[in-house]
C-alpha cells in the first residue's frame, strides 16, 4: 500500500515539497536551513520589538552602563573590506530533492507515495472526535 503525501510549499523559500504521512509532523519548511533561517529572523524581530518595549530601552541603559563600568570600548568594530566586485561563496545550503517525473516521492525520507496528494493536514480519529464533540451540545 502506498503512502498519502501532502503537497505544500516551504514558508521561506516557496520550494514545492511532497511528504508523506509518516514524515508529516504538519512540516512547514523543505529543510532545516530554511527553518533555521526563518527562526533567527523571529528572533530578530522579537529583540526589536522588545528594544522598543519601555522596559526593554531601560534593560539596555542599565547594561550598557555595567558595561562602560568595566571600561570597555562600547563601539563595534568595523567590518573587514572585501575586494571591489568580488563574487560571494556560495551558501551551504541543503539539497532539495526533485521528485522524479511520474512518481512522487517524499522529500525527507524518499519513500516512494501515491499520485493522489492532499493539501491539507491529517486529521487523526483523537483529533476528529474531539472537534465534533466540542461542535455539538452535551445530551441531557
């Protein structure tokens, strides 16, 4: 019998990812660099959002001024000068695999699937019975 797979597209870089039932942990990206990538730019935002907070401008003041008690220079250093034109490396990135044409594969473990994918997640027999009985009254 030949697994379900659900068909969705990564949330960083829009790649088209298949995988199957048993891989399916309602996966959102096509691989942990794309994950990864997405979780430092929520960090990101979150320590902006926080540094805008008035209790987040007066955590930094008082840091920053343990910090000039030490006697540290505070500013940054520059960055170093790259060569004018110059290419840049390229990023180690992992592989995403292509399905092959005809047949579906699951992206992370490359079972083979059924042609009839879903774009939607699975929803269990727990999960199921739990959102009708939410949905209808109790019996007296």
């Amino acid at each position: 019998m030949e697994l379900s797979a659900r068909l969705y597209n990564c949330a960083c870089c829009y790649a088209q990812v298949y995988i199957c039932s048993r891989c399916d942990r309602n996966n959102i990206y096509c691989t942990s660099t794309c994950s990864q990538q997405r979780r430092i730019m929520s960090r990101r935002t979150a320590g902006k959002r926080y540094q805008k907070s008035l209790r987040g401008r007066k955590m930094h003041a008082k840091r920053q001024q343990r910090y000039r008690a030490r006697k540290k220079i505070v500013t940054h250093h520059t960055s170093p000068l790259q060569p004018p034109n110059d290419l840049l490396p390229p990023k180690p990135n992992e592989e995403i695999k292509q399905p092959m044409r005809g047949n579906i594969y699951c992206h992370f473990c490359g079972n083979p699937c059924s042609p009839f994918v879903r774009r939607g997640y699975l929803c269990h027999a727990d999960q199921r019975a739990s959102l009708v009985s939410s949905h209808w009254p109790q019996a007296p």
